[in-house]
C-alpha cells in the first residue's frame, strides 16, 4: 500500500507503523488487507517497522503491484511460513546450541569454548526473507514517488542507540536524539533481520561493520520516526490485546511463576509495550497544543498529529493455546522445559507459533477487527483538519 504522486504530496502525509511481536505481526496483514479492500485509495506513502512488523513494513514498501495484490502476496508469505522457516528446530542443533551455553556459563570466561552468538540458528529465515522480499523495488516506488520513505527500527550494540535505518528520495530527513538517531541507507535484508534478531534468542547482526539487534530493545518513541520523516496522519497497528478487569484476574497465578511466564513478560514489555505508551504521550501533546492561544506559536517546533491505533479485540496469547500442538517436537520440548505448559495465556508461545492455523487465526482476526472498527477508520482517513 503505496501513494502515488500526488497522493505523496498532497495535504497531510499518512504513516503507516507497524509494531514486533513475531508470529503476532500476522495480525497486521489482516488489518491492512480489510483497508485495501474497502478503502483502496488510502496509500502510505511513509512506513515504519521494527522487528517482525519490519518484515511487513520492507515487504510492502518493495512490492509494485496494487494494495490489494501485494497484501494477498503479504497474506500468502505469512501462510507460508513455519517454524523450520525462521530457525533450525532439529532437536540435535537446539541440544548443540545448549550445550554451548552452558560451557559458556560455566566456563569463566575461557577462549577455549565455542562462541555463542544466539540460541537459535536463523539462517532458513534469511533464506526465506531473501526469496520473498524485493529490496531493490523500494529504490524504483521511491523514484516514481510512490513511497517517500521506508524506516525499519534496529538497537546498535556497540552504543546501546535505537538506529533506524531510511531509505528515501533526496532530502529525506535525518534526526538525532538522546539514544536514538535516523541512518539514510539502502535497506537490505540484513536490516530486516537486524530489526527483528531478538537478543539472546536469535544472533546478532553485522550491518556495515556493526552488530545489531531487534530494534525494540529500547526503542522509546516507536510513533516517533515515522513522524520525523513527515507523517501527519498515523495509523498504527499493535499486537497487543487491552485486557478487561476479568481477563486479568482470570490469568492470576499464585504459585511461583515459571521462566516461560517472565520470558513472556519480558518480550511483552519489549516488544509491545512501548507503543501504548508512545500513544498516550502524543495524545497528551495534541491536547497540549489544542489548549494554546489563537495565534500562539507551537513550542520547540511541535505540530499536532493526527493517530489511530488498532489492537487486538481478542487475546493474541489465548488463542495461541489451541496451536501448541502444531509446534515442531523439538521446540514443545523446549518450551516444557520452560514451564509453558504451567501458564495460563501463552505469551512466550504466542511469538514463536510460525504455524498456518494460528497465522491464519489471527489474520482473520486482524481483518474482522478492522470491519468492525471500519466507521472510526474511515472517519479517520476522511477528516482533512
């Protein structure tokens, strides 16, 4: 989903952000796709991604067909894919990379072990990407103005900044902030899986000299570069549900949780929650600068942005429950070990489900999300204010 000339120029710039969460960023496609089909018109001419949702972002940005063809091309990519297409689940290769960890933790340091660089070994993915993605398409949309920029997210190693990595026409904006900074590049498949090399889990990696990894780490402001590279008008897509008061007694434990339990508490305050709070914050600057005197210039530069957010009607997590079984044997060896089958609502499993029938769930449910809410959309996108 793309503008054309003079949809890229004209009036406020819309910005599409797409947020991580692994095999949640599904939930993306069906969003998108309800948009295309009702609302072909709506283009983005600037996209942002980190992470898995980089995955989406570099796709769309690339493809050169229609909005409907290329998400149908999105959709059967996500379909597509499994577990053996994102990391190496022989059982054999997942015992190997745990023996290396355990050496290195218990080896004090030598240089005599082997050098553990992730658990897992994501090189099907980077085969997988390679075929899939076309790169070289979002230097030819940006020179016909059909996309005006591309910004996928990384977290550089060597600094601890949040880099995010642009590739635009001439004069696209760069920007430099405490800890975080916008980098012109050619974007390669090495950026898409640098955004979404999750830390520990997956290796990190080398782009132009420099290690990297997923770009959620300590990504702040994830609304934040695609409104320095001009958006007015974000629509942003999150992958996580807003829990009732119920939902949240109902997932209560009293016993001492398992390390699949804080495993999924943390890639949920990496990967998700930092978008809620970035929401919250532009809100409250709208209303900061709808609150000033006619005529009053906007303090250091601010413009009010207009932002719609669509999340989850349903638990990503809970629905993840009815796949565990599709997972390979190996990986449900694993993640026994970790306790999963002791939580209720499987976050930690919820990332990891790269399986057609849980892909193709949350797919659906991105899509009916998005006729449901389709009112508020379509206010959204017609309001020229």
């Amino acid at each position: 989903m793309r503008a054309n000339r003079r949809a890229a120029h004209a009036g406020a710039l819309n910005g599409l952000v797409l947020s991580g969460g692994g095999a949640r960023a599904a939930y993306q496609v069906g969003v998108l796709s309800y948009l295309a089909e009702k609302a072909p018109e709506v283009s983005f001419p600037i996209i942002v991604g980190v992470s898995a949702g980089a995955i989406n972002a570099a796709f769309l940005a690339g493809h050169r067909g229609s909005p409907a063809d290329d998400l149908g091309a999105l959709a059967n990519c996500w379909t597509s894919l499994t577990s053996e297409r994102v990391f190496d689940t022989n059982l054999s290769a997942l015992g190997l990379s745990g023996a290396r960890w355990v050496w290195t933790l218990g080896g004090g340091g030598t240089s005599l072990g082997p050098r553990v660089k992730g658990l897992v070994d994501t090189n099907p993915l980077r085969e997988f990407l390679e075929a899939q993605l076309q790169v070289d398409g979002i230097e030819m949309n940006v020179a016909e103005g059909r996309l005006r920029a591309l910004g996928l997210t990384a977290t550089r190693y060597a600094t601890g900044q949040t880099v995010t990595f642009v590739q635009g026409g001439e004069g696209t904006p760069t920007w430099e902030r405490v800890r975080r900074c916008g980098r012109p590049t050619k974007i390669s498949v090495d950026h898409v899986m640098a955004s979404g090399s999750i830390p520990l889990v997956f290796p990190a990696v080398r782009v132009d000299g420099e290690y990297y990894g997923d770009g959620s780490i300590r990504q702040a402001a994830p609304l934040a570069p695609a409104i320095h590279l001009g958006a007015g008008r974000l629509l942003a897509i999150a992958t996580r549900h807003t829990p009732t008061l119920e939902e949240i007694r109902a997932l209560a434990t009293t016993g001492y949780p398992p390390p699949a339990q804080i495993i999924g508490t943390l890639f949920n305050t990496i990967f998700l929650d930092t978008l809620e709070g970035d929401a919250e914050r532009l809100e409250r600057i709208n209303r900061l600068l709808e609150a000033l005197p006619p005529r009053a210039p906007n303090p250091d530069g601010l413009r009010p942005i207009k932002l719609f957010v669509v999340r989850p009607s349903r638990d990503l997590g809970a629905l993840a429950e009815d796949y565990r079984g599709k997972l390979p044997r190996s990986l449900r060896f694993v993640l026994r070990g970790l306790g999963i089958h002791r939580v209720r609502g499987s976050e930690l499993l919820s990332y990891l489900i790269f399986e057609s029938g849980y892909i193709g769930r949350i797919m659906e449910l991105g899509y009916e999300d998005a006729l449901t809410q389709w009112d508020e959309i379509e206010r959204f996108f017609a309001d020229k204010d």
